[in-house]
C-alpha cells in the first residue's frame, strides 16, 4: 500500500491514528444530520410501538417517514464512510505492487469510483422527479422526499473522491487514468451492437472479469459491483441505465434493514457500557477455563441473537461489538475472530424466527412451522461442527495457569450481567410474542440498553454517544450501498434468463436425487457468494422445489440444504458479500481475514453434506 492511506481505502481501524479526510469540515453538518436522522427513526419506532401496544391507536405514518429518514441514514452515511476512510475494499493483491504502481492504480480506482457516480447522476435525479408523481399513502406527500436522498448522496460522494484525488494524485496519474477509462469504454462503445447479440456469454465479461479486475485494484467492494452492473447494462443490453436506480433503492430501502443501524447502536451501547463485557465475564467464568472456551462464547452468543432481526448483518453487529474488545484481550486473532463471526453467522440463519425461512416458505408453499421446527435441529449440527474446529485448532493452546472460576465468582459475574443477559430474552420473546416487529423490538432494546447502562453500568457521555451515532451511520451507509448495489447486478442475472436455464439442465442429470442434491448444493454455494441471500431465494426456489418434488426429495429437508448452502456460500471469499460485512463489523481489513476462513467454511460445508445426506435431521422432529 502507498504510504499515503486513501479515502476509499480500508485499513485496520484498531490503529489509533486517524484516517485523512477529504472533507472534513464541510463533513460536519453531513454527520450532525445522519446522527439526527438516527435518532429519529428510533424514536419513531418507539413511538409506534408504544401507541399501538399501550394505547391501541396505531400511528399508520410512522413507517413512511422512518422509511424516509432510512434512506437518507443510508446516503449520507455511505458519504460518511467514504469520507472517513472506511468503505470496504481489498488489497492483498494491489500491495504486490511497487509503490508507484499502487499509487497509479489507487488512483484509477479513485475515478472509476467518480465514473460510475457520475454515470449514474443523470438516471438518480430523473428517477427522483419521476417518483413526484408517486404519492404515499399514508403522509400524501410524493416519493421524491424520499429518494432525492440516491443523487444527494451520488453527489457527497462524488465531490469527496474527486477532491481526495486532486489532493492526493499526480497529475500524470490523474490524466492516464481520465485517458485508460475513456479509452476503455470507447471500444466497449464501438463493440455495443456485438456486445448485445453475443447472448449471456457477455455475462461472464462484465459481471465476473470486470469485477474481479476492480476488486483486485482495490476499488471498494460496492462499487465493484456497481461497475460490473452499469457497464453490463449501458454496452451489452438496451435496457436503461435508468433501472438500475430501482434496483439500487429497492436493495437499501427494505423495512427489515432498518433494524441494521439500530442494531448496530445497540453494539456500540453494549460495548461502551461495559453491558457487552459483562455478558461476556459471566460466559467466561463458566466456559473460560476449558480449551476455546471464547469461541464457545462466541458461537454460542450467535446462535442465542440469531433470527431476532432477521438479517445476518444485524447478528453480527449485536454481537461482535460486546464481544470482540474483550477476545483481543484475551489473546484472539482477529482474523480467526472474523472466520468464527462469519461462520456463524451463516450456521445461525436457520434459528427461527428467520426472515430467510418465512420468504423461503411463501415463496416455495413450504410449511413455515416446519422450516422452524427443523431449523434449530440443522442449526445445531453446524454449530457442532464449528465447536469441533474451533476445540481442535485449540489443542496447542497454553493453557498453564487457567483455573476453573469458583462458584462465587459466577454467582457474582452473573449477578453483574443480570440485566445484560435478560436483554436476549427480551428480544425474542417480543418477536415471538407479537408484541413487536424485529425492526421495532430492536429500538426497544436500544431503549433498555440506554437506560440499563446508564443507571447500572456507568453511563455515556454526550460526546461518546454522538462519536457512536456517527459511527453507526457510517457503517450503516456502508453495509447498504453494498445490498443496493448487489440487488442490482442480481437483478441482471436475472433478466439474462441464467436462473432458469440453470433449472433446465438440473432436470436431465443422471443419478437420481443424490445427483441433484449434490448439484444443488453447488449451484447455491455459487448464488450465495454471487446474491444476497433472499434475491437468491426469490429467484431459484421456484424453479428448483418442483424438481426437487419429482425427485421425492422432503420439501423441508430440501429446504435445509438450500438454505445451508446459500449461507455457506454468502460467507465466501473473494465474492460473498456476508464475508465483507462481517470484516466491516469485526474492524477487521479482508486481506487478513481471507486466510482464516477457509477451515471453518469447510467444517459448514461438512455439517451440510451431513445435513444433505440424512433427511431425519430436517424431519426427524416434525
């Protein structure tokens, strides 16, 4: 890496030096309104739980203006993390370069990253005055006060990379990479007419080379995937650049995501509190003195949060935030920290409840009750495996001197994490209760948390908790640009008609059901590093379960396997996009990360073929 740290690049933010910003002071009001924009949607929520649940007057246009101030969170944080230097990229293979050739290709990336805002500004604003002529339902108002916020942020953030690059570029550099873009999508131009006979070959050039070459050079990981899309769209098809706007907003703006920010301030309260290491004190008192015993905290503590929001994102967030201060204490690695969260977020998914089971059963006609039942007996077979590796890479760990807590000490550590731990409880037997939505049961906890840690656990200063509000919207911008820009380019394998040639082939294999179950598993090991788990689910679950149904294959063990195998495969480097938010949340730069995970996808991927090959563990307890 060059020795001057990027605005778009990703560094190891447990550096106590502050990264350079590129627009620091007109920055200012941009992270004061994302911090109000935060608070209100949790207020909001609050509001709408209370009124309908206390005083049974439901508030019909609390949803569209927390939706609203989602969007513009989403923006504007997304600028905010351009700006502070923490959007994800990787660098393993630009850092094999001598230093004047990262300096040119950090600058490429600079303006590809400039190239494909603007590319994309003229569409977000005529999307924009489009939607003025949509009215929502419940404030009357039209849907441009909403999604003005796509070009608004288009702008901060092309204005921040264009600024950082003249800061920070040579000139030559500047101009060879102005001229190297130019140049490229004017063959592309001139190709256009063969590009769009070539069929879904052209596929491969764009949505994989493409990416691939931009990941590579460092460019950040949503705009890898943004490039790849608008240049598929603009040189190979006659659709307008235009839809990938929709794509884009429909991807950041779904009502489950909300409950991401909140979810991840809910982290932030916990650690800053000293509510997460008290949670963690009292597991450690119980597991601490056995070999692993913090992987068995961490995977545990999973396995409890999982399915409360409904998003893997937020699993994540909840629980590396408490939990990871307090394993760097104790000697882990952050990159095995990383492999153990990923990981485990994928082997918790199938707890209910599950957004990604109850889509699954719509959407297939399978028994949700079933998906349910059957979803905490598979969950717990990977959990199994994930314990085996991590007790097994912990057989040379030293551990001379560690003694088993005495019981007064975890009468004592569980008399101090009390109110933390009831925190879990509360959560799920809200969802589970009907009392709340998950997005909605989130801003409750936030508000038990806040009033938990300041009256028992030392409190926050006003200073701390704006720096946490303004780092909750910096990751929260940062997480959804990637969704938004994911959704997109699966949209694009979609219409390409991929899905269902895929479908046609797998009819004709021989060797049965094995046969297919076996290319199953590949297919979703691929569309869950390549989509975002419920677009992969929208798109082949209707096309595979009647196959699977024709082949005598159980619907909800059938189920199971897909499930598994698009978790599995959503945590999968180089592409799986779970492993890049977990190495978001855990702070953790993916280059480190990349080479510990590989053991503990193989342990899932051997709990799945466990799974695949005996039906009793998906029915056995129907």
């Amino acid at each position: 890496m060059a020795s001057t740290d990027h605005a778009i690049d990703i560094t190891d933010l447990s550096e106590s030096r502050e990264p350079p910003r590129a627009g620091s002071l007109w920055m200012k009001p941009i992270e004061g309104i994302a911090s109000l924009l935060l608070v209100a949607i949790v207020l909001l929520l609050l509001a709408g739980v209370t009124s309908r649940y206390v005083f049974s007057l439901p508030v019909v246009w609390i949803d569209e203006v927390a939706s609203i101030c989602f969007l513009w969170l989403a923006m504007l944080g997304a600028a905010i993390a351009l700006d502070r230097n923490e959007h994800l990229r990787l660098t393993i293979v630009l850092r094999l370069f001598p230093e004047p050739t990262q300096r040119f290709l950090e600058t490429l990336g600079c303006l590809i990253v400039a190239t494909f805002l603007v590319a994309l500004m003229k569409p977000a604003v005529e999307y924009a005055m489009e939607e003025w002529a949509i009215i929502t339902p419940a404030l009357n108002i039209p849907n441009s006060f909403r999604v003005s916020a796509i070009p608004f942020g288009f702008t901060a953030m092309l204005t921040i990379v264009l600024v950082y690059a003249i800061r920070t570029s040579r000139v030559r550099d500047l101009v060879l990479s102005a001229a190297l873009i130019g140049a490229i999508a004017l063959v592309l131009w001139y190709f256009m007419p063969t590009l769009i006979r070539a069929g879904n070959t052209k596929i491969i050039l764009f949505l994989v080379v493409f990416v691939a070459i931009a990941l590579a050079m460092g460019v950040p990981i949503a705009f890898c995937f943004g490039i790849g899309t608008l240049s598929y769209l603009a040189f190979a098809t006659r659709v307008s650049t235009f839809v990938m706007i929709g794509r884009m907003d429909e991807g950041m703006s779904h009502l489950i995501l909300i409950s991401v920010p909140i979810f991840v301030l809910l982290g932030c309260i916990l650690d800053q509190t000293g509510m997460g290491k008290a949670i963690v004190d009292f597991l450690a008192s119980l597991l601490g003195h056995v070999k692993a015993g913090m992987s068995y905290v961490l995977l545990c503590s999973l396995f409890v949060v999982s399915g409360i929001s409904g998003s893997k994102v937020s699993d994540m967030a909840t629980v590396a935030p408490a939990l990871f201060p307090e394993m760097k204490r104790r000697g882990h690695r952050p990159r095995e920290m990383i492999a153990l969260l990923a990981t485990g977020a994928a082997m918790a998914d199938t707890v209910p409840p599950s957004i990604v089971l109850i889509v699954l059963g719509s959407v297939a006609g399978v028994s949700i009750a079933g998906l349910f039942t059957a979803g905490i007996v598979v969950a717990i077979v990977l959990l199994g495996a994930l314990v085996g590796l991590a007790r097994w890479k912990s057989r040379h760990e030293n551990m001379e001197g560690v003694r088993r807590a005495p019981m007064k000490v975890v009468g004592w550590t569980l008399l101090i994490a009390g109110p933390a731990l009831v925190l879990p409880f509360l959560i799920r037997s809200a969802v589970t209760g009907g009392v709340a939505t998950a997005t909605e049961v989130s801003t409750i906890a936030v508000l038990y948390a806040l009033i938990a840690g300041i009256l028992l656990y030392g409190g926050i200063s006003w200073r701390t908790f704006y720096g946490m509000l303004v780092e909750t919207a910096s990751l929260t911008g940062s997480i959804l640009i990637i969704l938004g820009t994911a959704l997109a380019m699966a949209w694009a394998i979609t219409q390409a008609g991929i899905a269902q040639q895929l479908a046609t082939l797998m009819t004709g294999l021989p060797g049965g059901w094995i046969s297919f179950m076996g290319v199953t598993i590949a297919v979703f090991l691929v569309l869950g590093c390549i989509l975002e788990g419920l677009p992969a689910i929208v798109l082949m679950a209707p096309l595979m379960f009647p196959i699977a149904k024709q082949l005598g294959i159980n619907d909800i063990h059938y189920s199971m396997v897909v499930v598994t195998a698009m978790n599995i495969g959503l945590m999968a480097p180089p592409i799986g996009i779970g492993f890049y938010l977990a190495c978001k949340i855990g702070n953790v730069p993916p280059d480190e990360a990349i080479g510990a995970i590989w053991p503990y996808l193989g342990a899932l991927i051997v709990g799945l073929l466990v799974i695949a090959a005996v039906p009793w563990i998906s029915t056995g307890f129907l």
